[in-house]
C-alpha cells in the first residue's frame, strides 16, 4: 500500500519532518488537523514554515518515542467512508500497549463479516502511530504485515509493551 505523499496534497498542507529511532518521519497538516504521518526514506531540508498544529504533533511523537506520552491529543482527520471511520476509531481506542485482531475490531463495529475490509482499512491508515494501527495482530497472536515494515511494527510493540507492562521484548 502506497500513501499520497503530502508533496501531492493542496497548498494549505505543510510538512514538517521528525527524526525517530526508527526512520524518518513525515507529518503533514493544514491550520486545524494532522493529515498524515508516515515513513519516509529520506529526511527533506526543512523550510521552517509550519502551522503550529506540526510543531506539537513532532513534540507528542517525539514524547511517545521517549516513553513520555501513551496518548495523543493533537488533533487530526482523514477522509473516508462511514465504515472507514468507525474502523479508525476503533483503532484509536486500543490501549497503549495493548493488541487487538482484525475479527476483533470487526465485532466492536458490529460487523463481524467485515474483516477483510476491516484488514483492508487498516492498510488505508494515513495517521501512522497517532491512529495506532501497527496495535493490530493477527487473531492466534502472531505478526501480521505491516505498511511501514513489519520491523517496525514489532519495535512499536515493544516499546509499547517495555513501558506499560515492563516487558522487554513481545515478540
């Protein structure tokens, strides 16, 4: 799955980028709302021109990636369908180092056929670790993909799971 990069999104959106322990980060956003974050291979020259929405959501990540911060209150928006929505949501309400599964969030939606699509949405998330789809595993425990690597997605939970149970290692 490829995300709309922010370089393709209308002028109002601006970027700002945040180094992390494991890859750079890109976070875009207009006056009101974080947009996206994702991944990115290489670190842009910053321009220094940024809604202040960016600077306190590259301070949330950077407190979540130093075991300060368990839940994010920067405000943010991704467009998409009714079900799209209720999938995200559901997503946003999986505790901090906590896991859920695909059939899981299907039920809470209360559409348990749903769970491709639920898969499917998942995938769609623009609003990596703020919209904490990388808290989904597959339904007997194991890793499942991944957008930004599956590398990344064990890191996420164990980190998580080092600070909020003193677990090292979850997987």
């Amino acid at each position: 799955m490829q995300f709309l990069h922010c370089k393709t999104r209308p002028m109002t959106i601006r970027t700002i980028q945040l180094s992390s322990p494991i890859g750079n980060i890109e976070i875009c956003g207009d006056e009101s709302a974080i947009h996206y974050v994702s991944f990115v291979d290489n670190k842009e020259p910053e321009t220094g021109e940024y809604f202040p929405i960016l600077e306190e959501a590259k301070k949330q990540l950077e407190q979540y990636f130093a075991g300060k911060l368990k839940k994010f209150t920067v405000p943010f928006k991704q467009e998409g369908t009714t079900f799209q929505q209720d999938v995200w949501e559901q997503l946003s309400m999986i505790p901090y180092g906590r896991t859920s599964s695909y059939i899981e969030i299907a039920r809470k939606i209360s559409n348990e056929k749903s769970v491709r699509a639920v898969g499917a949405t998942n995938g769609r998330n623009n609003l990596l670790i703020i919209v904490p789809c990388h808290r989904i595993i597959g339904q007997r425990g194991e890793l499942s993909g991944y957008v930004a690597g599956v590398w990344r997605k064990k890191w996420l939970l164990d980190h998580e799971a080092g600070i909020a149970h003193g677990v090292q290692k979850l997987f």
